[in-house]
C-alpha cells in the first residue's frame, strides 16, 4: 500500500489548530458560567468573549502553530502525544483573519502558540490559562486538586484584570492590592480592591478629574472616561453618568465613587 502524504490548506489548518485551541480558552473570561468559555456555534475559530472591562466582544481565535517543542506534562499539546501537527504562515493567519473580519463577523483576533523556536521568540505576548484537570500527567498535584473550578477561573480572571490595570489604566506594579495570602482577591476586582484600601483618593471629582484620576475608579473603563472628558469640552458639567452612557450596574458603581 502507499501511504499519500498533502500538505492541509488553510481551511484544514484553521480545522486542525482551532480544535486544538481549546485547551488553552480565551482571555478574559467573565466571571460567572453563563458569560465565559462559550464557543460560537458555526466556524469554531470565531470565539465570543467577556471583556475585563465587562465588555462583549468576539474573537478570531486560533493556534499558530501546535507544533510544540516542550513536553510539558499537563499539555494535551506536549511533543511526546501523536497528533496531527501544522502550522500557519503569517499570510495565512492575516488573510483569514482579515476575511471575517471585513465580514464583520470577528473585532479582535487572540493567537496562541506551541513553542517554534524558542520560549522567549513565541512568549511575546501576555497570556494566562487556568490549570485544566484531567488533560495532564496523572502525577502532577493539580490533577487531583480539590479547588473548585469557579476559584481556579475567578483567578485566571483576575490576572487578566491587573494585566488591564497595568498596560491600561497607569497602575504600578507595586500597586496592586494581594490579600494576607499574597493572592489577589477572589471577591473583589483589583481596581475595587485598591479603593477600599485609599479612601482617601474618593470621591473623585468627574467634571475636574484628569484621565488617570477617573480611569482609578471602579467601574469606569478607558472609552467611558473618553466619553467623560470628550462631553466635558462639548458641554460643559456633568450631572449624572446618565448623560455619557446607558444606566447599568457598573454606572451605578462607578457613581458611589464620584462627586458630581
Ligand atoms: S510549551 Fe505550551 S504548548 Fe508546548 S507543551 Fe508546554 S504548555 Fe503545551
């Protein structure tokens, strides 16, 4: 018999590396189980998602590559499985991305990797995945943990969290508030967390707050507070938050912490 070897085209790629990416689930998951780790229901690389800013958005979601170099032990990906291995070129990457996108179909694009060349070269951008049980070696200890999966996501969200406030929101390092265990706080978002220990810095005056000042408060994401400024040089005072977006749960939040 002889054994015909083709080489998978896009589409076979996009099949092959996307039912891969399930193990390691998109960023920035919500934090209850009806708003995180949903797929779309067509095209499994189009990926909906919760924002950390509470936002909804969706995704292009794909592996690069899952050829990996590592053996990693709780990988489902790790060198030693038999599995189907490909990689897609930047072009191709670009070109289906592109393709939904213009289609309207997907507003952001979440890549991941196995690691091509070296950890450093394919670990350019930040990403955090909760430990998964039962894809792993049996041995490791995360596989016959008892913390309950609510807890592990809560915590893969709050990295994510203090990842925003970081790169988004001016916070330093040194800033961000961890809990008498040196873990972040399963109860309170990072930004909350750091207001209730600087009462002093609230209320925070909306109509003469600068952009960092406002991004401080809970509840107020970086396009609110450009609302907030850009309504400021058009309008003058603001009254009530009404007046800069629809009244939710996170406006009313946001209020507590105001002076109007
Ligand atoms: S480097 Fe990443 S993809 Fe490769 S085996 Fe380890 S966890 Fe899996």
């Amino acid at each position: 018999m002889v054994a015909i070897h083709t080489n998978p085209d896009t589409r076979q790629k996009l099949e092959i590396l996307s039912s891969d990416a399930q193990y390691d689930l998109a960023c920035a998951c919500g934090t209850s189980d009806t708003n995180r780790r949903i797929r779309g229901q067509g095209d499994r690389w189009i990926y909906p998602v919760t924002l950390p800013n509470g936002g909804q958005s969706v995704l292009f979601r794909t592996l690069i590559s899952n050829v990996c170099a590592n053996d990693c032990k709780y990988c489902p990906l790790r060198s030693n499985q038999d599995l189907r291995r490909c990689v897609m070129e930047p072009e191709e990457t670009v070109n289906a991305f592109m393709e939904y996108y213009r289609a309207r179909k997907v507003f952001g694009l979440f890549l991941s990797s196995g690691v091509t060349v070296t950890p450093d070269r394919t670990m350019d951008r930040v990403y955090f995945s909760a430990y998964q049980r039962g894809l792993g070696d049996a041995s490791l200890p995360g596989e016959s943990s008892v913390s309950p999966d609510e807890q592990i996501l809560t915590r893969e969200h709050r990295l994510y969290q203090v990842d925003w406030l970081l790169r988004k929101y001016g916070f330093q390092a040194a800033e961000i508030p961890f809990t008498e265990s040196g873990n972040l706080s399963a109860t309170l978002d990072p930004k909350e967390h750091w207001a209730s220990q600087h009462p002093e810095r609230f209320p925070v005056d909306i109509n003469r707050a600068d952009r960092l000042e406002l991004l401080r408060v809970p509840g107020l994401g970086p396009a609110l507070v450009d609302r907030i400024l850009q309504y400021r040089t058009q309008h003058g005072a603001i009254q009530s938050l009404d007046r800069v977006a629809k009244p939710n749960k996170r406006l009313q939040k946001a209020s507590s912490f105001l002076k109007f």
